[in-house]
C-alpha cells in the first residue's frame, strides 16, 4: 500500500505543479508578451483546453488510485478524505473541459466580433468575465484540495515509516 500511496502522491505532485505552472507562469506570460489581447486570449484558450485534457487524465489516475486505497485499506480514516478530494479535483478537470474553457472560447470569439466599447461587446466581455473569474475561483480550490491531499498523504506515509 505505500507504493500506491507513493504514486498516488506522484500523481497530485505532478498536477499541483503543472496548474501551478501555468497559471502563475505560462499564461501572465502570454498575456503580458501579445500586444493583441484577442490573441492573448486565443493562445490562454488553447493553451487551457490542452491542460485541461491532462488534467482530465490524472483526475481519473487520481481517483481510481484513490479508490483502489480505499478498498485495500478498509479501516484508513484518511482513504475516505482522500477519495472525496479526487472526487472534487476530478470533478473539476471534468467541468473545465467540457463546460466552462468552451464557454469561455465561445465568449472570447463571439466579444471580438463586435467594435470595442460597444453595447453587445461590453455584454459579452461581462459574461466572459463572469466565466473566467469562476474558473479562477475553481483553480484556487483545485489547488488547495491537491494541496491538502498532497500534504496529507506525505504526512500518512512518514507516519507509517516511523511506526
């Protein structure tokens, strides 16, 4: 079981660092190098919509792994706190990729077909802020919930070492 611990804890290293790269990274990267900021937007989409097809596949490593602990260790109070914080960052990637990065696309496209500062841009910009601040809002969660488990399931595995 420390072995599945040990990738289990891989895995959430791995997606931890990767969101945390982008976001802090990569994408103020982009937006601060492209004077254009539709094509700002066009690469920050495009560049989230690939992530968002990793993190689509370590949320389901994550949570089978988490669930395979589960069964083997029938008494662990943490293999149950585990599979629920899967479950959400799963959860999570799930809504990024087929929900809320296509919303924010298809907003970002559609702001640009209208003159700047006019009525039906500033009412696309609104909505498209709305969508972004809310994945914003999301990450943050996704990254203390992978921190938490990160910190969690470490502190499992020293224990089990020392005893």
């Amino acid at each position: 079981m420390k072995s599945l611990k040990a990738i289990i804890l891989i895995v959430s290293s791995m997606w931890f660092g990767m969101t945390a790269a982008v976001d802090f990274v990569a994408v103020p990267l982009v937006f601060t190098t492209l004077t254009s900021l539709e094509q700002a937007g066009q690469l920050g989409i495009a560049v989230f919509s690939r992530f968002n097809t990793i993190e689509l596949l370590l949320g389901t490593i994550m949570l089978a792994l988490s669930m395979l602990l589960f069964f083997k260790e029938k008494n662990g109070k943490w293999s149950i706190t585990w599979v629920l914080l899967s479950v959400l960052v799963a959860s999570l990637a799930i809504t990024y990729s087929f929900y809320l990065s296509p919303m924010i696309g298809f907003l970002g496209r559609e702001m640009h077909q209208f003159p700047l500062e006019s009525e039906p841009y500033l009412k696309v910009y609104e909505q498209h802020q709305f969508f972004h601040k809310l994945y914003v809002k999301l990450d943050s969660v996704k990254l203390i919930s992978l921190l938490v488990f990160m910190v969690s399931l470490t502190k499992n595995l020293c224990k089990k070492e020392n005893t």
